[in-house]
C-alpha cells in the first residue's frame, strides 16, 4: 500500500469493509483500532503492522482499564481483519499473544 500513515489505512480498510460486515461491527473495529493508534502513538510504536510485543502490551493496558475479555476478544478480532485486510501479518496469532 502506498499510504502508511495508520489513521489513513485504517480508513481506506473501513472503507473496503463497507457492506461485508454490519454496521455495528464496522463502528467498533473502527473505534477499537483509533483507540490502539493513540496507545501505539504514546509508545512510539507502529500499529499498522505491529509487533506481538506492543499487542501485548496494549492487552494488559486493556486489562488495567477494566476491559471485560470479550470486549478484549472484539478488540484483537478487529486488529486480525484490519491487518489481514492490509496484507500485514498477523501479530494477535503470536503464542505470547495467544496466552
């Protein structure tokens, strides 16, 4: 892809998703991955494609705020199709990940 900046990529996959998914499901890919962008942005690290490390990471953050795991769960499925969508591997399948 010629873009890299994170925010226009995850617009352009949203874009592409239109239609293929409900909406509901876009919006909270969507909100999920803006709010991933900023917690990568604190870090200095890349969200698009990002490590298993800052997957991680972020997980724990997710944790720490009170996340329940299914709205955990929803998060690292959103961050699977916007990475898959992108032909980025997919760091959420990382055993370290995983557990």
């Amino acid at each position: 892809m010629k873009n890299t900046n994170p925010k226009d990529l995850l617009n352009q996959t949203i874009k592409r998703m239109d239609s293929a998914y409900v909406d509901s499901t876009t919006r909270a890919y969507r909100v999920d991955f803006e709010h991933f962008i900023k917690y990568c942005e604190k870090l200095n690290e890349s969200p698009l494609p990002t490590t298993p490390e800052t997957i991680c990471l972020y997980i724990k953050s997710l944790i720490q705020d009170g996340r329940s795991s299914a709205s955990i769960r929803r998060v690292m499925a959103g961050m699977t199709t916007i990475h898959k969508l992108n032909r980025f591997s997919d760091s959420t399948k990382d055993p370290d990940v995983i557990l």
